[in-house]
C-alpha cells in the first residue's frame, strides 16, 4: 500500500483558520477549504520526492453558505470532491493508493456497490519532463469538535461584516448573515415587500436563514447589493429563463414587483437604471454601458475601466479583467474610416497603428483581447457569445 501522508498539528491549522477567517469575506466552507489546502503542500508531505502541488476547486456546487455556528449545530462541515496535482521529478516515481491525514480531520468514502468503496481517486501521467499524479479526496468532514476549536478560538471578529445567503433558485427574500454566529438579517429596503408578502410566506422548505430573520423580524440599514452598490453574485433562477440581470438580481426585481405593484419588465428596468445599464429593448449606445453591464456579469472579479498595464506603456485598454487575462476594447468608427473629430486620414493611420501594437503587446502578456465595434449590433446576446468562455470559468 502506498501512503501519501501530511503531518500538520491541529494548533497550526485552527490558527490559520482563525486567520482566514478573520481576514477574508469568504464564505466558511472556504476559509476552512483554504486553511486545509495550505498545508497540503511539499514541505507538509512526508514524502521528499514531490517538486509540486497544485490545487483546485470549485466549491460553488457545495458550499451551503452557512455560518459557523450554523456547521457547529448541523455537527460537521464536509467539502467534497478537493482536487489536487502532484508533481514529481522525471525518474521520480510517486505511486499513491491512500492518502493520511491528521486524525482530527476525517475522510468521507463514497460507496461504488460490488464492495467497492474509495476515499480518493488517483490518475497517473508521464510528462516529458516530469510526473504528475492527480488526486482527488472525495470527502473531507471536519466535525463539530473541531469546528467549535475553532469558534471558541476566535477571539475577536468583525460582526459588521455580512455576507448574501445562498437560499436557493426563485426565493426573493435575501437576506445576509455574519459568518462566524450565524446572526440574519434582511435589508431595510426589503421591509415593505416582506410586510405585503407575509400571509404567503411559508416557514415550510424554506431556508434557515429566512426562517431566523422572520421569526426574529429582524432588518438592517443598507446591506444588500442595491443599497450598498456591489455587483451581486446571486443565481435567483437559471439563465434559461430570464436575462442575466435576472438571474443576480432577480430577488431585487421580485422584492419591486411586490412593494410597487408593477410588472416584472418594470421592476426589471427599475434595476437596469440603478446599474446604469441599458433598459430591456433599448439600443447600447456608448462603452460606459459596456463597462457597466461586464462589471455586472463578473462580479467575483475586479473589472478596472481605462486600464493602463505596465506592458502596455501608455496606452490604455478599455476595460482589463487582470485574474482572467482579459481585454475588452470598443471599437468607433475613427478606427475604421476617416473622422474629421478624430484627426481625418492621419488620425485613422495613428489610431490603426496604435491598435496593432496594443493587440500584440496583449498577444505577449498572454492576453485574449476582445474587440466590439460601433458596426455592430451591440446587446446583452453579443456580450454573453463573446465572453461565453471566460464566464464559464466562474
């Protein structure tokens, strides 16, 4: 049997638990996730023959956005499916068939049938240059033993810090709740839509944190996307059935339609002007609304407008997402033709020979550049096609 075993102290990993905790807006199952995955590392590992190891994960799919207190009460937080690379040096061979770790962190086995029941799942390639082997633990629970640890070790936090519950597709009621005691709150603003809405609102399936703020009646000034001016990164229903502002923002929408009594389009376009985006239907007339509807649709990333990269000297991108390596530029007709605004035939040659060196300095720095141009018919449609590859990556 070949063991792949990290040697970390349960001392170490609270401590920096408490650390990401106390640092980050994260959600806890990634506070958590984090803190495990760095001492998942070369110098944690037993064995002296791994270069490197690379993480990934994406915890979207399971993190229930609950608090600590609300893993401590539920007795245990599990994060499935943690993927991880190995790599080793050419004529090293790693052979992996179980993976040890600490005894205060457990592993979850997930049942094949025919007795046979796994705990990772390993996959072997020979690079040319070197090895590599990827695993993937398919549960890590951490009990509520640990997890009261860490609580009881923490001992300041910001309670002002709140974060977006996750309540499911189609519920309007949003409310926010402080990560660590588990304390919800819906905003002020939602208060007339709650108050119109309560003889239908079920306590039955409906999420913990709404079952609180209900039964608490309890409001905060100011703390929702709207209020605050932060993008939101909320799915309210799937994109088959309505526009992505709908899918971030459809709880702000549904909260209008019930507290003004207007259609949905309506409460729609309300949102629309507040983000400073094209109403539904209206033609996209200028970059600031480029600008606006991107920031929008990325919100886990910092979307800069008039970008100027050091590589880039001194000119400027339009709109840089760094994380993503991605350039939007919009493109009018002084880069297409003669306008005398715009310094006529010796413009055109300038602002032609500007855009050759701006598209291959990002072909450099490994930048994709996107170009959207006055002769198109600028929409919400052509936005998604032509981004549809980096927002695949959120």
């Amino acid at each position: 049997m070949n063991v792949l075993e990290f040697n970390f102290t349960k001392e170490e990993f609270i401590f920096e638990c408490c650390k990401n905790i106390n640092l980050s807006t994260n959600t806890i199952a990634d506070d958590i996730y984090y803190s495990f995955i760095s001492f998942i590392t070369p110098s944690f590992s037993i064995n002296n023959n791994i270069q490197e190891i690379k993480h990934k994960y994406n915890n979207n799919y399971y993190d229930k956005f609950l608090s600590l207190q609300d893993y401590i009460d539920k007795n245990s937080l599990t994060l499935h499916y943690n993927n991880f690379t190995i790599y080793s040096a050419k004529e090293e061979i790693i052979n992996v068939d179980e993976l040890k770790l600490p005894s205060f962190i457990k592993q979850q086995p997930v049942d094949y049938g025919y007795d046979v029941i796994k705990y990772i799942k390993v996959k072997k390639a020979n690079l040319k240059t070197k090895n590599k082997i990827d695993i993937e633990i398919l549960g890590l629970i951490f009990d509520k033993k640990i997890l009261s640890e860490i609580f009881n070790s923490l001992t300041k936090f910001n309670e002002e810090i709140l974060l977006p519950s996750h309540s499911g597709v189609w519920e309007w009621r949003q409310t926010f709740y402080n990560k660590i005691t588990g304390e919800t709150y819906f905003c002020n603003c939602f208060k007339k839509a709650i108050e119109k809405s309560k003889k239908d609102s079920q306590l039955s399936n409906t999420h913990q944190h709404i079952e609180k703020a209900l039964e608490n009646n309890s409001f905060k000034e100011s703390i929702c996307h709207i209020c605050t001016n932060k993008n939101s990164d909320l799915m309210y229903c799937s994109k088959m059935y309505g526009s992505e502002v709908k899918v971030r923002y459809g709880a702000y929408i549904k909260k209008l339609e019930i507290e003004k009594e207007i259609t949905e389009r309506d409460a729609e376009n309300e949102i629309r002007v507040i983000k400073n985006i094209a109403k539904i239907g209206e033609r996209w007339i200028n970059e600031t609304l480029l600008f606006n509807y991107i920031d929008m649709i990325f919100p886990e990333y910092n979307v800069i407008r008039e970008a100027s990269p050091q590589w880039l000297d001194r000119q400027r991108l339009d709109i840089f997402i760094p994380e993503l390596n991605l350039a939007v530029e919009y493109q009018g007709a002084q880069h297409f033709k003669a306008v005398p605004l715009f310094g006529g035939v010796e413009g055109l040659k300038k602002a032609q020979e500007r855009d050759k060196i701006k598209k291959l300095r990002c072909k450099q720095n490994k930048v994709t550049l996107i170009y959207f141009t006055y002769k198109e018919n600028l929409s919400e449609n052509l936005i998604m096609k032509k981004l549809k590859h980096f927002l695949e990556k959120q």
